[in-house]
C-alpha cells in the first residue's frame, strides 16, 4: 500500500538546460513534513535535527532526511545527491 510521505525540498533547482549545479553554488535544502509523521533528523553531507539547511556544492554531495510515520510506525528515508 502506498501513502502520501513527506519530502526533500531544495532551492534553486539545477540549471534549466543541463541539469547540473554550478561549481560552489549553495542550495537550501528544507523538509515538507507530511500531517501524522515527525522529522527526525538529517545525515551524510548534513547533519541535525533543523528542518532547514544550506550546502555549499564543492564536490559530491550526499543528504538523508529521515522521517517516521506515526500512523503505521514505520521510519524511512528521502535522498538527495548531487
């Protein structure tokens, strides 16, 4: 069964012709927490329980936002690499 879950926003999205970010660019990167689940917390290339953040693109960069599902306790994780 599939439910709605909860996500990994970042701004500015990557340039519109290659798809890439430039080379020491900085992105935010913010959670949407959906109703019934709890943030808890980021790892990799961020680290803490924020829910909003910068990261400075000099290199390859991994992010992990955990979440848990409250309503059928379940705990999974959202990606993002660049």
């Amino acid at each position: 069964m599939n439910y709605p879950s909860s996500s990994i926003n970042v701004y500015p999205s990557p340039d519109v012709v290659d798809g890439k970010y430039a080379y020491k660019t900085y992105v935010y990167l913010s959670v949407s927490v959906y109703p019934g689940e709890v943030f808890t917390g980021w790892s990799g290339d961020i680290t803490g329980s924020f829910t909003s953040s910068s990261l400075l693109l000099d290199g390859n960069k991994r992010v992990t936002a955990s979440f848990m599902n409250q309503r059928v306790g379940l705990s999974y994780m959202v990606k993002f690499s660049v």
